[in-house]
C-alpha cells in the first residue's frame, strides 16, 4: 500500500530545519514503523512538499503513528492531503 502526504511549510518556516527535523524523523520514527518498506520525502518547484510511504500493508499504515505529527511545528495543517494506494499487479 502507497501513501502520499502533500502539504506546505508553514508561513515562516525555516527549511533547512525542516528538512534537518525530517531526515532525523525518517531514521529515528518512521523506520520503526512495523510495516514501513520504503518513504521519502520531496518538493515540487512551486513549494508543495510530497512525504511517500511505502508499507506492507493498508493495516500497518494505519497502525503507524503519523510521522508528520513529529514536523508539526513546520507544516501549515490546513494543506495536509493524505492519499492512500493499493498497488496493482507486478
């Protein structure tokens, strides 16, 4: 199962905390996940910040403690889209 979070930074976010706070969250939260494959984050040019996950299962996801919640500070709440996707043949 796929998860994509998009959302903005919030009105005077500072990036390179962002992505300093990101990169220790993927490695000290979201691998400890029970069911995490695979997640990474990006940016589109216009801004827009895209977190996907890649789990074993729609039941682990849901069991996993959001991982934006620990980049709360950074993100403006009102622009969080969760998109979830079974994967289809091979």
């Amino acid at each position: 199962m796929i998860e994509n979070q998009t959302f903005r930074l919030a009105a005077g976010a500072d990036e390179a905390a962002f992505r300093a706070d990101d990169s220790r969250v993927q490695q000290e939260i979201a691998y400890r996940q029970p069911g995490i494959v695979r997640r990474t984050t990006a940016v589109s040019d216009d801004g827009e910040w895209l977190v996907s996950t890649l789990w074993e299962s729609r039941a682990h996801a849901d069991a996993a403690a959001s991982v934006l919640d620990a980049l709360a500070a950074h993100i403006d709440a009102s622009t969080i889209r969760t998109s979830r996707y079974d994967e289809v043949g091979g």
